[in-house]
C-alpha cells in the first residue's frame, strides 16, 4: 500500500518537552525553545511548531499521524496529501476531502473546519476506490480554503514551568487566539468556504484533465528545449522563491492567498517549499498591454512608484543589509541576512514604517549611508486568479510580469493575451538588465 506524503514514520521521533523554555519578553510569557531558534520553528502567527526529526521512509508508517511538517507544507501550499504534488483545481475550487464531525457548524461541508490537506485528482480518486474509510467521507471541491489557525497542544505556565493541559491533545485555536503563545503546533487548519460536494464521475473527469495537461506541459517543455531561441533565455522555468515576489504585494491584501499575507508578515515557515509560477514577456506596450488585459476581462488593482533604498549595517555584516522600501503607500524598513547554515538561506527582520522620506533621514543621522537607490512604476491587475504586473524601470523597456499558481494558468493568460510561449523569460531583473548591457549591481542611482 502507498504510504501517504503526510504520514508519520516511526523513525521520526519527537523532540523531548524539556526542550521547551519560556521567553518573559515580550509579554505575556511565550513558549520557546531553548538554545536557537530555527526560522521553520515559528508559523506565519508566530506560533512555535513541534519539531521532530526527519526520515521519511525509514522504519514503518503510522498512517494515523501526520507528520507536522509535511502537513503544513501541503495544507499551506496547496500540495496533495497522498504524493505531495500539486492538488488538483478547476474552477470550482481546490479538491479536498472531509468528513462530518461534532465542531464542525450545520452549514457543513461550508464553513468546515479541516486538518486534511487537499489532494490531485489521481489520488483523489485512488483513495475513493481503495481506501475502506471512503464511505465516511465526502469529496468537496472549495473555492476559498481560508487559513484559520492551527492544532496541536496546549500548554499552561506553572512555577515549575510548562506543564501540560490535562486532557488537550489536540486542540484548535484561531490565528487570533491569545492562547496561542502556550501553544505547540502540529497541524495547519483552514476552514473550507465556497464549498460544492463532488460528484464522483467529475473526479473521473478530472483525472483526465490531469492527465492531459501533464502531456501538454511534457510537450511544451520539449517545444521550448528544441527551441534554439528559447533555450538561453529560459534555464529554469517559472521557478522563482516566493517570498521575494510577495514582499512586492504590499498595499492590496484583499487579493492575495492568504498564505501570502502571512508569508509577508513574518519569515516564513517552510520557503523552499514554496514555489510561485511566473514569467516575463519584455518589451511591451504598457497601454496596449493594459488595454488588452482589460478587454480579457482583468481588474486593475493599483498604480504605484516602488522605491528602495539599501544600506550597509553598521559595522559591516557580510551577507547582510538593511532595506527601505516604499511600495507605493506601505514603507517598510527590513533587514535581511543570508546564513549559510540555514536551509532557507535568507532571514529576514521587517517592520511597517511611517515616511519614506523621514526614515531614510533617520538612518542618515544613526549613521547608516546607502548603498543604492531604486525606483521603478508598477500597475497589478488580476486576471481570473492571475495576477499580472506592468513593470516599468528607468533605462528598459517596460515589460509584464504573469503569475500564477501553475505553470500552465500562467500559459494560458499568456496566450490569453496574445503572447507566444517562446516569448516568455524567467528571468530576474538585473538579467534584463544585462540584456541591455547594464550591470544593476554598479548603478548607485536608478531613477527616472
Ligand atoms: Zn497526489
């Protein structure tokens, strides 16, 4: 029997309680570890997560228990539970399965509370065949999978320090509860809104679709590999680490995922793990392309100067900066370190400022000089879930940035908009820079 992605191995042992401290500051007490914390500890609500080693297929299942992290990979990322894919998805919504149980309200299956991570249509359909539980639940298809707070154990302070709730093994707090400082996390819940019940045949249907979309993607990439025009241009396509691309969505949160809002408001918990689809089309026609994306039937959300300002710290700190950013209404002032160590790479420490102009004069008289400044113009429109950028910066062409949450919805509204597929890059800015044979890296001041 296949052994679900989320599923715990016996080999993946826990780590002993007395690992867990108390922090006096800031109030009110907090749990922690002792000794350093590691940027996968801590949820995007500042929760501390179980932490366990990692062996996967070592020892034998526990098909009971899932393994904290893997369920958060997937019920944050929207992966499948059973191979860890990408879930499926159609217009309708994200594939999940729940079942009835006593929390949940008599609106069920909208509005439910579920633990369960979604899942791909194959499996879907597999665990409807095979496993014997199936009876018990039912296949939803949701169309806003709110993030709603997280499960696990509940801890009370005592003289002699943590002890455990009498009777809480698993409990569920709300991102906003203020319980949630004595708490250890292990699962992520969402709450299931814009619910439809799945008919079974549709699942049948589904798995085509899977199926043929799989074999357009393996053609499209063998298209663009015996494309010799394509070939420099596109060396990793659409792989790009989501949280840079999500520090840009400042001002409208109202139309993010919300695994974005949270991403930005605190590191983020398993980076490497999230991938955002995008690619460029370069030289365009800012009005055409709007008007193009307007006529598709794309809304504008926004027209901003972006401006960055980057110092050194004081003393220098290799690997280290400090940024200023005005997206367009939000400054925030970060500072980002890259450790070698830690898997993710980059920490990052950020706070939401007043004045653009008024901290950059602060840190002018605590000493810090910059090292750069950059501006650039952007308008964010969003296009049946996509959402797309006109990006303008001094001294290129303007171009458009597609996002998506697969490879193949950000080929689609490409081609939606009338964009061959061997017109998109993946490239970052400063290789569009070097295309115009500008090293972004020497320029101080980058200005209209
Ligand atoms: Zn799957």
């Amino acid at each position: 029997m296949r052994v679900p992605y989320v599923a715990m191995w016996d080999s993946e042992k826990a780590v002993a309680e007395a690992a867990l401290a108390v922090a006096l500051t800031p109030e009110p007490p907090r749990l922690v570890y002792q000794g350093r914390e590691l940027p996968s500890d801590r949820d995007g609500f500042g929760v501390l997560w179980a932490r366990r080693s990692y062996s996967p297929g070592v020892g034998r299942p526990d098909f009971a228990s899932m393994y904290p992290g893997r369920q958060y990979e997937c019920m944050y990322a929207m992966k499948c539970q059973v191979c860890g894919g990408p879930a499926d998805r159609n217009k309708d919504g994200w594939l999940f399965f729940d079942w009835r149980n006593e929390l949940d309200p008599p609106s069920w299956p909208e509005g439910a509370l579920s633990a369960m991570p979604p899942l791909c249509a194959k499996d879907a359909r597999l665990s409807m065949t095979v496993c014997p539980k199936s009876g018990a639940f039912t296949a939803l298809r949701v169309r806003a999978p709110r993030v709603w707070g997280v499960g696990g154990v509940s801890y009370r302070l005592t003289v002699d320090g943590w002890r455990l709730n009498h009777g809480d093994t698993d409990i569920w707090l709300p991102k906003d509860d203020p319980g949630l400082h004595s708490m250890l996390a292990s699962k992520l819940i969402r709450e299931l809104r814009k619910v439809t019940p799945v008919n079974p045949r549709d699942l049948h249907h589904a798995v085509k679709e899977e199926i043929v979309a799989a074999f357009r993607k393996l053609r499209r990439t063998l298209a663009r590999w015996s494309s010799p025009r394509a070939q420099p241009s596109v060396p990793r396509p659409f792989t790009v680490p989501v949280e840079d691309r999500l520090n840009e969505w400042l001002p409208d949160p109202a139309f993010l995922p919300d695994s974005a809002i949270r991403s930005r408001t605190r590191g983020s918990w398993y980076p490497m793990h999230v991938v955002e689809y995008e690619a460029k089309a370069l030289e365009i026609d800012p009005e055409a392309m709007a008007a193009r994306i307007k006529s598709a039937g794309g809304t504008l959300h926004g027209e901003r100067l972006m401006r960055r300002y980057v110092y050194d710290p004081i003393p220098p700190v290799e690997g280290r900066w400090v940024r200023l950013r005005d997206a367009g209404g939000a400054v925030t002032l970060c500072v980002k370190t890259i450790n070698s160590d830690a898997i993710d790479g980059t920490q990052e420490t950020e706070t939401t400022v007043g004045s653009f102009e008024d901290t950059h004069a602060l840190l002018g008289l605590m000493g810090l000089t910059h090292r750069s400044y950059q501006e650039s113009r952007r308008s964010s429109w969003l296009l049946d879930g996509v959402r797309l950028e006109i990006d303008t910066w001094p001294r290129i062409p303007p171009y458009l940035e597609i996002e998506g949450d697969d490879a193949e919805q950000v080929w689609q509204t490409a081609e939606r908009l009338g964009i061959p597929e061997t017109e998109l890059t993946s490239e970052n800015t400063q290789k569009i820079y070097a295309r115009y044979d500008i090293d972004l890296d020497t320029i101080t001041d980058l200005r209209f």
